[in-house]
C-alpha cells in the first residue's frame, strides 16, 4: 500500500520543488526575508531543500527603518543561527541618494519607497529572480499572479502578461534586464502556515503572540506607539494585550486584541476569523481597492 502525503505534505513538497527550480533556472536568485512568519517558513523549507549544502542564494532585507525591534532581532539571530549570508540595504539610503520625497502626517509609511531600494538593490547585485512569501488569499490582486512572475526591466508587473504554469512546468526564461518574482507558498493560506509552523515546531518573532504594549488607537485600528508615528495633544496612549498577524513596518501594520499565547490558541483565533490578515492589519492596503496591484505595477513586490 502507497503512502499518501497530507495536505502540507503536498504543500511542502511542492515548495522545495519551486526552490530547487529556482536554483535550477536561475543564475543569481535570492530569498526576500523580512523576519516575518512567511519569510522564516521559506528559510525552513530552503534548509530542507539544500542541507546539508548552504543555500544557492543570498537572504535579502530591504530595511524601511520602521520596522518592529523584535523581527530585526529574531532575523539576526536566525541568520547566525543558519551561517547563511544575509544583505540589508536601507530605504532611508535610498531617500538620501535620490533625494526621494517621504510622505507626512500621522502614519507616514515608507513602503511605496520600498521599491526603489528593491529595484536598485537588484541591479546592484544583478538578480535574476526574488523569492517571496506571498501567499493568493493575503489580497485580491496576488489571485492574479503566478508562482513565476515576470517583472520588466523596471521592475513592473503586467497581469496580461502572466505566463501559464500547467503541470507544475515553471518558465524561468527572461530577456535582459527583466526579472522573475518567485512565490513558492503562492498556493498556501494564513492557515496553512500556522499549522505547518506547529508541525514543524518553527520559531517565530514573540510580537505574534499575546503581549502588552502601548497602543494608539487611531480609526478604529490598533497602532504600536513608538516614535515612528506622529503623535497629537488629543491621542490618547492605552496598554492592551495585543498580538500580530502579519509584520510589516510599524506605521502600517495593526495589531489585534488577543490572549493567544499558544500556538494551538492561534490556529483557533484564526480559524474564527472570515477577515484576511492584511485586510484586517496592513493599513496601506485601505487607501483603495486596487492599492497592493497599483504598488505592484510600479515594481512593489
């Protein structure tokens, strides 16, 4: 009698498949890592994929300079842990060079800038192909993308463009200058990533479990205080317990009330929920319905 592989099995398998196809097609890939939870479930099944080699690709943080303490001190720690070789390259150097424009007010973010430091971090280091941890349920415009998605010369997505991938066939061929964005949980849910991190007893950031903090509460969304957002005689500063879904930098990213110490208690808080995690954290996806594919066409990741 044949074994057959469970569901994350089969979502495991076929990441390591899409990683070593990377490594297959691609001359000088690398991993996106954020030390965020999708980003470290990459960096595990990058372990399963090569070891006991060292990875056929460098671990890249494009840092916006607002992002949480906790996730550059687990990232620092993950890589020492690993002996993997880990580039940072700052969006405030970015700003600098270019003389690039910062937005203002209240919750100023910093990742429409993001791009730029991307794209001249790829050209720095002639990168043919990035992996990302973008998953299809997180938004509405990732549906659209495929697990290999080309970018043109300056970095823009073009849906129309989107190339078949029937029978798990990746088309990793591209012209000068182009690039290809790999996803390789592209087919996993929220859920998928909390289970398979239980499965595999996965080490996460503290900040996405139940914690105290300051929190500004600012329409409606829970804000971490700190000094990255620009605070008013009228805010009011309240201590909650609080945890994160998602980690993106501090401006943008919303925490959500809870008790969830465990991870058992986790997969069941989101399990209840019928609200995505960045359509329930990630403030700048609010601005409008086609926010995340508008910073994609402009060569967000």
């Amino acid at each position: 009698m044949s074994y057959q592989l469970d569901y994350l099995e089969q979502l495991e398998s076929e990441a390591i498949y899409i990683l070593r196809e990377v490594a297959g097609q691609f001359d000088r890939p690398a991993l996106l890592f954020s030390g965020g939870k999708d980003s470290i479930t990459l960096v595990h099944l990058a372990l399963k994929a090569f070891r006991p080699g060292a990875f056929p690709f460098p671990l890249v943080h494009i840092d916006t300079g607002h992002n949480f303490p906790e996730a550059l001190a687990f990232r620092d720690e993950l890589v020492e842990k690993i002996g993997e070789r880990l580039i940072v390259r700052k969006v405030a150097d970015t700003i600098k060079k270019k003389g690039l424009k910062e937005k203002s007010g209240k919750l100023a973010s910093r990742n429409a800038l993001q791009t730029f430091t991307l794209l001249d971090t790829i050209e720095e280091f002639e990168f043919d192909a990035c992996i990302g941890g973008a998953r299809r349920d997180e938004e509405k415009a990732r549906a659209k993308e495929r697990i290999f998605s080309v970018r043109d010369e300056f970095g823009g997505w073009e849906p129309r463009k989107q190339r078949p991938e029937l029978w798990n066939l990746y088309n990793g061929k591209i012209n000068k200058g182009e690039n290809v964005r790999v996803f390789p949980i592209s087919n996993w849910t929220e859920l998928d990533v909390w289970n398979y991190i239980k499965r595999e007893n996965i080490e996460l950031p503290a900040i996405y479990f139940s914690h105290e903090r300051e929190i500004l509460e600012y329409e409606g969304q829970l804000i971490a205080a700190s000094e990255h957002i620009k605070l008013e005689a009228s805010d009011i500063i309240t201590r909650k317990r609080v945890r994160y879904r998602t980690v993106g930098d501090m401006t943008c990213t919303a925490a959500v009330e809870s008790r969830a110490i465990t991870l058992d208690e986790v997969i069941a808080e989101i399990t209840a929920t019928r609200i995505s995690e960045r359509g329930e954290t990630r403030i700048d996806d609010r601005i409008s319905e086609a926010a995340m594919e508008d910073r994609k066409i402009n060569g967000y990741f």
